[in-house]
C-alpha cells in the first residue's frame, strides 16, 4: 500500500515537472528559422528582420535564423508564382497592394490572422478620391507601414542646370534635363510601375504614353534596381530620380549625401503589404514577424528607417537631430494621417493591366530609347 502511494506520488511530481517544463504557446510552435523575400530595402528590411530575431529570443527562447532575400516586387512577385504553393520563402514583403491580391487570388498566400485588436488600430483606407487599401479585408495582407513614391534632385546640379527646385511631374519634362533623369523600368520596380500608372490614369491612356515618352527621352538611365535610383541623384552622377520611396532616398541623406525630395500631385502611397505564402515551411514564425511589425517596437524600429507609421498613433517624432526628425523635414511630414491624401490610383485597374503596362513601356520606351531622345528636345 505504501509502495502504491508512493509510486502515485512521484508520478504526479513527473507530471508537475513537465507541465512546468513546458514552454509558452510561442515557445511550443514557432519555428527557428524565417525566409523574407521583398523588395523592401534592406536598410530597413535587416534592422526589422534583427529586431524579431532578438524579439523571438526574447519573448519565446527561440533563435530564429531570418533571411532576408531581396528582390524587386514584380520579380518577387513571379517567383512566388513560380514556386506555384511549394516556396522558398515564408513571408512576402512590401510593394503594390494589387499583386498581393492577384496572390491572394491564386490561393499563393493565406490568412495572416492577426489579432483583430491589432487590425482595429490599422485605419481600412486613405486617400480621395480614390482610396488606397491598407489591409485586406479578407485577412490576406496587411500593411505595415506608409511609403510615398516620389522625386528626388541634386540641388547643386540642378542649379547648374539652370532650374532652382523640382515641384511636381511636369517639371521633369523640362528639355533641361535631358540626359539627366534617371530611373528603374516597371517590370522591375513597384514604385516605377505604380507612378507610371498615376500618369495613365491622370492623363488617360494614350496622353499617358505620351507623357511617358517625354519623360523616357529625358532619361539618362535606367539602373537595375529601384534603390539605385536616389543613389546615383546623391552622388552627383544625375539630377533627378523618378519614382522613389522616399525611405529609399533617406538613407542616402544619412549617409550625408545632399538631396531633396517631394511627393508629386497624387504620388502613390504603399502600405508595404505583408502576406504568408502558401505553403511555408514556416508559417507560425511568419505569423509571429507580421504580429511583431505591427507592434509598437517593430513600428519604432521602421520608423527609425525613414517609414511612416502605419496607424495614426504613430508619428515621427524624436529629439532634434535624430533619424526620425530628420526624415519629417526630409519628407515634409510627421504623419501620413494629419491631412488628406489625394490619390488617384485605382487598384483594380492597375492589376488588370499589370503586364499590358510593363509591355507597352518597353515596346514604346525602352526599344526605342535612342530615337525618343532625339526626337524630343533636339
């Protein structure tokens, strides 16, 4: 009888010992790795990706190795495709809201679930007249922070070239840049591809193109990446730079380069989506770095980057000199939720001509580079 008792004991004791051993919801099923694929700068994109590793360590006991891949959003976007539900990435990151709904669609990305507290603080739209989604009402994608696409110049040489400032789109038309823009092509970059469609929407298709034409016969280049854009305007090597992320531009500003920049006349706004793949080999991990982005540290930590908060509460704000400070001067705003944004860009019908676009500009831009130039401002 005494032995039975005893054995019941130490059993129980075993059992306590366990359930104390285990660890939190977190710990029990977050996996230790993470593969990011974006086209997010890695600027941002390696401090965001440390923080949750430091973050997961942290909070679960879990090293989580992240790798960060990058790539332009529509080549991100064509592996994903590619990959067809088995890929080799867990988390897409950043771009057009269009393409993560073309995935979504495709049933290449699942629901994120984050917790609906988390979504209330996240505003549904912003923009007039046409809005701009900034989570997906379905739970496939999620912003996570604002990005203005915009213009950046060289003041210096500018001023060499007898112009004082760069105001809006028109004023890259102007036969006194010719040879001096630079800019990436839309099949490549997301941030090309969305200020491409703002002039075919504002204009109409084809004074679009015409438009596009004028601004390819002032280009001096077309670089490989959209980030190498503001690199070569800081530089010195070009004056101008179309259709940058602002973020982008920033980085060179503190790297103490000179540089100025504006956001155009309905310039797009990205909420830099993030989505799950389908078919991730770590799908808990990528919950967990979506949650963490959307937290008030993982906020912080892009914002210190040179990005917009993605809720009103968040706002670039810090003491003077800080990164934060000098990005609210560099962009001319705190918040993209203290006034109206006007935006013109409508979604759905940029989606339903992705390609149409990314051919046309080559056919029309591209191809025929050498007799635009010669063309317009002989």
């Amino acid at each position: 009888m005494h032995r039975t008792i005893w054995i019941v004991v130490v059993a129980v004791s075993l059992a306590l010992t366990a359930l104390n051993a285990v660890p939190t919801r977190a710990q029990a099923t977050i996996e230790d790795r993470l593969v990011i694929i974006t086209p997010v700068a890695r600027t941002v994109a390696d401090p965001t990706a440390a923080a949750f590793s430091e973050f997961a360590r942290r909070q679960f006991g879990v090293t989580v190795r992240v790798t960060v891949v990058s790539a332009g959003t529509p080549v991100a976007y064509g592996r994903i495709r590619e990959w067809g539900g088995r890929p080799e990435a867990d988390v897409f990151w950043g771009g057009e809201p269009a393409l993560f709904d073309d995935l979504a669609e495709r049933k290449l990305v699942v629901p994120h679930e984050v917790p609906e507290a988390v979504l209330r603080e996240i505003p549904a739209t912003i923009g007039t007249p046409k809005t701009i989604q900034l989570k997906d009402p379905k739970g496939f994608w999620v912003g996570c922070c604002l990005t203005p696409y915009g213009l950046v110049w060289h003041p210096r040489l500018l001023k060499r070239l007898g112009m004082d400032t760069i105001r809006d789109w028109d004023d890259l038309l102007d036969c006194r840049l010719k040879g001096h823009v630079a800019q990436c092509t839309p099949d490549r970059s997301s941030s090309n591809h969305a200020s491409y469609e703002v002039m075919l929407q504002m204009h109409g298709w084809d004074k679009g193109w015409v438009w596009s034409q004028r601004l390819g016969a002032n280009t001096g280049m077309f670089t490989a990446r959209s980030r190498d854009v503001p690199t070569v305007v800081a530089k010195g090597e070009f004056a101008v730079g179309f259709a940058v992320p602002a973020y982008m531009a920033f980085e060179d500003v503190l790297g103490g380069h000179e540089m100025k920049y504006v956001t155009p006349t309905a310039g797009f706004v990205t909420p830099e989506p993030l989505a799950i793949l389908a078919g991730s080999r770590s799908p808990r991990a990528a919950r967990e770095f979506i949650r963490f982005v959307l937290s008030d540290e993982g906020q912080r930590v892009m914002m210190a980057r040179g990005q917009f908060g993605i809720a009103p509460k968040y706002r670039l704000e810090g003491p003077a000199g800080s990164p934060v400070e000098r990005m609210a001067e560099f962009a001319g705003a705190r918040s993209f939720f203290d006034k109206p944004v006007r935006n013109i860009y409508d979604d759905d019908v940029a989606q339903a001509r992705y390609g149409l676009v990314n051919d046309v500009f080559r056919k029309l831009i591209l191809e025929r580079h050498k007799d635009l130039q010669k063309l317009h401002c002989p």
